[in-house]
C-alpha cells in the first residue's frame, strides 16, 4: 500500500480488518487508513512513556489520561454559557407550524425547485389564504395532504437548520426567504407559539460543567494529537489525527 509509520509498513490486512468499523463511512477505505495510522503513532507515544500493560484500547485510554487533562469549569464559566444560550435552557416552548416542502429530484433539479418556490412564496406573501391550497398541490412532503401541517413540535424534533428558522418566526409569521435543508426548500410558517419557561441555573449547572469540560477535552486533544502526528515519520498518507472517530 506504500503507508508507513515510524519506517514500519501499514499491511494490507491491518486496513481491511478496519475498514469493516467505517462501512457507513463517506470513504471507509480512507477513514480505515487514517485509524490504524493514528492508532500506530498512539501505541508507539504510549510504549516510549512506559505504558504496556492491557490490550491496544486500554493503553491508547491510559496515555490520554495521562497526557490530556483539563481544569473543571468554574461557576462564573457555566454562568456565562447558560447567559449566552438560555434558549437551550427552557422547557415548554413549542410552535404550531405548516410548511410546503420542494424535493431535489433528477427530474426537479435545486434550480428549477428554487424558481418555482420563489413564485408560490410571493403568491403566498400576497394571498396568504392560499397556503393550505398550494400546500397540497406543490408539497412533496406527505403533511401536503394536510394542508401542509406539522402539528405541534418542540425542540429537538427537526433538523437543526428547520428548528433555528421555526423557533425565529413570530406567530401568524411566514418566512421571508425559502429556507433549504437536506430535504429540499420550504416555505414555512408558524401558525401558534407558546413560549418556554427558563429552566433554573442551579437545575443545569452540572450538565453544563460536563459539556464545557467535554469541548475543552476535545480540544486538548486536538492539539495533542498534532503534536504526535507532526513528530511521527508518516509516509504516503496526510493524516488529520483530530478527525478519527478513534478520539470520539
């Protein structure tokens, strides 16, 4: 295969003993090479500290403890991020909204999709009234059938970029723009809102020290494995240790 690391080879074998952990993988063949690489440059990192004892996993988690530590977040860091994303930090927020879903097919290509959805959302802008109408004749989305209803949804049940939209618009409100996600392009509207109540700083203070202490980690870690890669003599493959679902 031509990897080498350390002026030790990467067999065959090794990659496509891995590859079968990475079949869901974009490129599993390069998701494979790029773990048993970091993987080597890891076992040998831990075997020069000294570190042998257990299985290939136990010694990779005992050079991280080891290696990779961050300081507990204080209070006055919580604060700031519970400050900064009280939305996050509320139950009870729910939206009723309807939306007209344009599918990308190979028979409707995004720009044909785009032009007419452009039209159908300044018909609706003009005649509001209409959107039960267009919904079932225009959306791809099985609610189409209902007027293009949605029902009742709360946070967490759509895709991040539909959720960021909904949770935006007023009541009554249609969105300005279409908005396109891995579906397709909607024209969305929220017909009913209730807000949420905030949830106590003290009631979440623990599970924001967890997240913070889990982002500083990942990014210590970060650092740590480029410092390992750029030491480590790798041939025939440009690694991005950080990216390996092996640090996960």
């Amino acid at each position: 295969m031509g990897i080498a690391v350390n002026g030790i080879d990467v067999t065959d074998a090794e990659v496509a003993a891995e590859m079968a952990h990475h079949a869901g993988a974009a490129n599993p063949l390069k998701q494979a090479v790029h773990e048993v690489v970091l993987r080597r440059v890891l076992l040998a990192q831990a075997a020069r500290l000294g570190i042998v004892a257990g299985d290939e996993d136990e010694r990779i988690e005992a050079l991280f403890e080891r290696e990779v530590s961050v300081p507990l977040a204080d209070d006055a860091a919580c604060r700031r991020y519970y400050e900064a994303n009280l939305a996050r930090f509320s139950s009870g927020e729910m939206v009723e909204a309807r939306h007209i879903l344009f599918q990308v097919t190979p028979a409707a290509p995004l720009d044909l999709l785009r032009d007419t959805g452009e039209g159908i959302l300044a018909e609706l802008k003009a005649r509001p009234e209409r959107f039960d109408e267009l919904a079932r004749q225009y959306s791809n989305c099985p609610s189409g059938a209902v007027g293009g209803s949605l029902g009742q949804l709360t946070r967490g049940q759509t895709v991040p970029e539909f959720e960021a939209l909904l949770f935006r618009l007023k009541a009554g409100e249609l969105a300005g723009r279409l908005l396109e996600t891995r579906f397709g392009l909607h024209i969305v509207q929220v017909l009913r809102r209730e807000e949420g109540r905030a949830v106590p700083f003290e009631a979440v203070r623990g599970h924001i020290a967890d997240l913070l202490r889990r982002e500083a980690w990942q990014r210590a870690l970060h650092q740590y494995l480029h410092i390992l890669v750029g030491r480590a003599e790798i041939e025939g493959v440009a690694l991005e240790g950080a990216s390996s679902p092996l640090v996960q």
